[in-house]
C-alpha cells in the first residue's frame, strides 16, 4: 500500500530489550506495507534519530512515520519520549508496544494510533499497522497532544476498541479496576473510580456511592423508599449513600 508521499511507512521500532526490538523488527519487516523499519535501543537514542529524520524533510532518506515504541525503559521512557514529540511540528505516528496495560488512557491521551499489548501477535501488529497506514494516507498529521476525551480505549480480545463516553450509562468500582457499563454491555479497565470521577465531571458524571460514578443523563428516576435514595439507570437501581443525596438532588434540580 503506497502512501499519499509515494512511500511505504518508514517505522523506528524502540525497545531497551533486545530479543523484543529483533522480534519487533522482523514483524514490522515482514509487513508488506513497511518500506522500512530500524530500531533503537532507548528512548533517547530514538529522540536523536526523529530530530535528524525531521531535519531532513518528509522525503528525506531519514524520515519517520511512525514509532512503535515501549513504555517501560530506563531513563527517559515512551511517554516521556511521545510527550516531547508534542513540541515537534509534525511528529511521526505513534503505536506504544508494551506488556503494561495500566498506561492505555494516557497513551490515548497522546493521541497514539494503537496500543499493543506484548507478547505480540503477528495479527494484531499488522491492525496496528494498517490503523497507521490509514492516518498517514488519508488524514492530515495530527498533533499527537490533541486528547480526544470523548472515547476510552479498552482491551478485548487483544483488539483495542473505543467506547464513546456518552455511551457510559454509570461505572462500578472493582478494586483497582471499573467496569464501564453501557446499553451493549460491560467493559473492565484497569482506572480507579476516582480518576474517572475528576475527569468525568464536567461530561455529566457524578459519584452517587463509594463503588458507583453515574451519568445524569442517564437517570430516569430518583427513589425515595423509608428513607433510602435510589436512582434508575436503565433497567438498574443503583444505591445513592446519604452523603451524596444533596448534591444529587441539586445537580438533577438543576438539569430539570
């Protein structure tokens, strides 16, 4: 698949593990739609590589467009390094490779192509690299600090999906997990409920009980029985703590 530069996609894979980098490599090398792919041992030595890549243009023999990159590395790690591409005017795509899932929101917040979980399969590398191929064909270069706060990625089947925030009807509290609820179903990723709450609450959420974030749009009845608060979400009654009922009750007030 030839890109709108006349080029396949040149790749920097970024890895401080050596038999991850090789076996990285050899998958990127062996995908038809990868004109190239070198590696780079730590993030730094990949900074270096992208400022000469960007100094030598588009076209150049040294460009980039994309990094698949490691979160975990010593010194200056991948999020670090996607970070400071913020600053570039036309950083390379990026595809964090990682066998951490707990980064996924902030990598998505950096606006990441894809996140891979490793061990990587050979499948779902090339949807990583097709997703690729699609931005740098058919899309303008996005700032990759741009967040997109209407979706959360989450991991099912080794294939990351994007639920849109307006489809959450309420969250539950699972430990160190949430499970996002919607009219389809569940998903389970690993955020507290606490930070889901601070970066949810001008979308519409509040926190009704210890284990339970809920969209207010999605109340279709407040409950009182023998002095316990209730609210209907769905087909769902859900417990509202005494601590939370005031504040509940002015923000529906205030939204009716």
């Amino acid at each position: 698949m030839l890109l709108h530069s006349g080029f396949m996609l040149r790749a920097l894979a970024v890895d401080d593990e050596r038999p991850s980098l090789e076996e990285l490599l050899y998958l990127l090398n062996a995908d038809p739609r990868i004109g190239s792919a070198e590696g780079a041992g730590d993030a730094t030595e990949a900074l270096r590589r992208i400022n000469r890549a960007l100094e030598s243009g588009p076209h150049g023999p040294e460009a980039i467009d994309v990094v698949f990159l490691d979160i975990n590395m010593p010194g200056l790690d991948g999020l670090d390094l996607a970070r400071l591409l913020t600053g570039f005017a036309k950083p390379p795509l990026v595809v964090f490779v990682t066998a951490h899932e707990d980064f996924a929101v902030q990598a998505f917040d950096l606006k990441a192509v894809d996140y891979v979980l490793k061990p990587v399969r050979k499948e779902r590398l090339a949807e990583a690299v097709r997703r690729a191929a699609e931005r740098s064909d058919s899309a303008p270069r996005i700032p990759v600090h741009e967040p997109d706060p209407g979706h959360l990625p989450v991991e099912l089947g080794g294939v990351t999906r994007f639920v849109a925030v307006d489809d959450i009807t309420h969250v539950e509290a699972q430990g160190d997990y949430a499970r996002l609820h919607t009219d389809k179903g569940s998903h389970l990723v690993r955020i507290p409920l606490s930070t889901l709450e601070e970066r949810w609450r001008s979308r519409g959420f509040v926190r009704i009980h210890r284990r339970h974030l809920v969209a207010l749009r999605h109340i279709g009845e407040l409950r009182l029985d023998a002095g316990t608060v209730s609210v209907l979400v769905g087909s769902e009654e859900l417990q509202v703590s005494r601590r939370h009922t005031r504040e509940l009750r002015d923000l529906l007030m205030r939204r009716a």
